[in-house]
C-alpha cells in the first residue's frame, strides 16, 4: 500500500465514515420510528465488512417501512451473497412491490433460483 493511501487517504476516509455513522446514530435516537437512518446507518456498515449489524439494521428499516425498496434491495444483495435464496427473493419481489425491480434483475443476471418460481 502506498504511503499516501495508507498515511493520507484511509485517515480522511475513515474519518469521515465514523462521523457519518455518529449522524446516523444519533438521528435515530432522536426518532427511532423513521427508517431511513437504519438504511443509511446499514450502508456505512456494509462499507466496513460490518455485515451482521448491517443486516440487523436493514430488517428494522423494513419492519418500520415495509414499502423500503432500497432496504429491500440490501437485504437482497447480502441474502444472495450468504447464498439465502428464498430471503434474497422475498426481498427482492418487496422491492418490486414498492416500485423497484433492481434486486429481481440483479438475481436474474446472476442466476439465482427463484425458490417460489417451482
């Protein structure tokens, strides 16, 4: 690893990830029924290999906001790579529901069997 990503790069980066996760966390202190900062708390997580918490969070956004398209979508994505193709089809077609195909296309590209299709 170079110097400058190592000694310049990654401090700013991390930096600035820590800062945007102390936001997210307090904005759901501050109204824990809104799911957009699980969502958003989530994705941060997932940039730092925090894949458990982000999937704890991503459920929450979409147990308060069922019609979450892009909650769904994550839980698709982190479903599929944990080779969990029933959940990662079930959230799939909730954000086909809410208006967003991008997980079914997504899971179609990369060949994962639809359980429910038979």
């Amino acid at each position: 690893m170079s110097f400058w990503r190592k000694e310049v790069i990654d401090p700013i980066l991390d930096s600035g990830t820590a800062e945007a996760i102390a936001e997210q966390a307090a904005w759901i202190v501050r109204d824990p029924s809104d799911a957009r900062p699980y969502y958003h708390l989530a994705q941060l997580y997932r940039t730092q290999n925090r894949q458990d918490e982000a999937l704890g969070l991503l459920l929450e956004a979409v147990r308060l906001n069922p019609s979450h398209a892009e909650a769904h979508i994550s839980l698709a994505e982190i479903y599929a790579i944990r080779a969990d193709a029933a959940a990662a089809w079930r959230h799939a077609r909730a954000a086909a529901s809410s208006g967003n195909t991008n997980a079914v296309a997504l899971l179609e590209r990369h060949g994962v069997a639809d359980p429910a299709a038979g």
